[in-house]
C-alpha cells in the first residue's frame, strides 16, 4: 500500500532525490546510511524495554531512508542493476538485525520473533521469484516492506514491540499467501 502512494508521489520522491543527492550524491551511500540505522534499531531493541521507542524511531529513520536512495538513484539517473541489488540484499540484513535484536532483548517469544522474519523474508522472496519469472508483484499485498516497517516502528514508539511482532507476522502471512494465488494464477 504504501509502495503505490510512494508511486503516485513520484514528483515529491524526485524532488527529495534531487535535493538528498545535493548533499550525498552516491545512491550506494544512501543505501549504506540506511543500513547502518537498521543495525543500530536492531541494537536499540537488544537492550532493555525502555530502549523500544528510540529502536522504533530507529527503524523509521531507517525506512525513510530506503526511500531516499531509490529517488536519489532515480532522479539522479544512477539506477543500475547493481544498486538495486545491493539494496534489496541488505534491506533483508537489516530486517534480520532489527528481529535478531528483539529477540535478544526478550521483546517477544523468540518462536514468534522467527515466524514473523520468516515470513517477511517470505514476502520479500516471492517477489524476487515471481520477477524472475516475468510476473509482477509490486504492490501485491496488504505487507510489503514500507507496511511492516511502519507497523513495527510505530508500536514500537508506543513500548508496544510485542504487539508489533504479531501484526508483522499477520500482515506478512496475508501477503504471502496472496502473492502465492496471484502468481499461480499467473503461470500455467
């Protein structure tokens, strides 16, 4: 859902990518910055409790970020095959790091901390596969990335982490399963 708002902003995304590209020119650095915020939301959720609302701010920042060096990229005309998948590799690293972290810091069961990553990586899987097999799946889905994020980020700036573990793992599901019909009735 957010994915097509962030298409139909496509002015707005290139006017920040222009802007954002002004002070860092590099969409691969852009890209690295991200990361780093996603690594250090997924240490923020390692410590104790009262360290949630600064991971989840963490982790939006993080997010924001993702959509920064996309429209630097875009608007500064260096998308490239690489750049994308150096993005794409280590936006799953980082989600890994932030769900990693709420284990360690006992923020949920660890079992349901693993679903949930689990079937995010699953979301994210899909539509790699699904491309590669010339079905397109953006914007399938209730759970993308940009959702579960927010979800995630949100509750978390609440003290709410737990409950921001269960929603992903739900939203994630949905998608899955969703994705899963929409290319088997795509391919034949």
């Amino acid at each position: 859902m957010l994915d097509r708002l962030r298409g139909k902003l496509g002015d707005a995304t290139l006017k920040l990518g222009a802007g954002a590209s002004k002070v860092i020119p590099s969409p691969t650095a852009w890209t690295a910055i991200g990361f780093l915020f996603s690594i250090l939301s997924g240490y923020a959720y390692s410590l104790p409790a009262s360290w949630q609302p600064t991971a989840g701010l963490l982790l939006l920042v993080s997010g924001f970020l993702d959509v920064v060096d996309g429209a630097v990229a875009r608007s500064s005309t260096k998308v490239t095959k690489k750049g994308s998948f150096l993005d794409s590799t280590l936006d799953r690293v980082g989600e890994v790091a932030v769900f990693l972290g709420l284990i360690l810091g006992g923020h949920a069961p660890p079992a349901l901390v693993l679903l949930a990553i689990t079937l995010s990586l699953l979301v994210s899987y899909t539509r790699a596969k699904a491309d590669s097999l010339g079905v397109s799946l953006a914007g399938v889905g209730i759970g993308e990335r940009s959702e579960r994020i927010a979800v995630l980020a949100l509750s978390s700036l609440l003290g709410l982490a737990y409950y921001g573990v269960i929603a992903v793992l739900v939203l994630a599901a949905v998608t899955f399963v969703e994705r899963i019909y929409r290319v088997s009735a795509s391919l034949h």
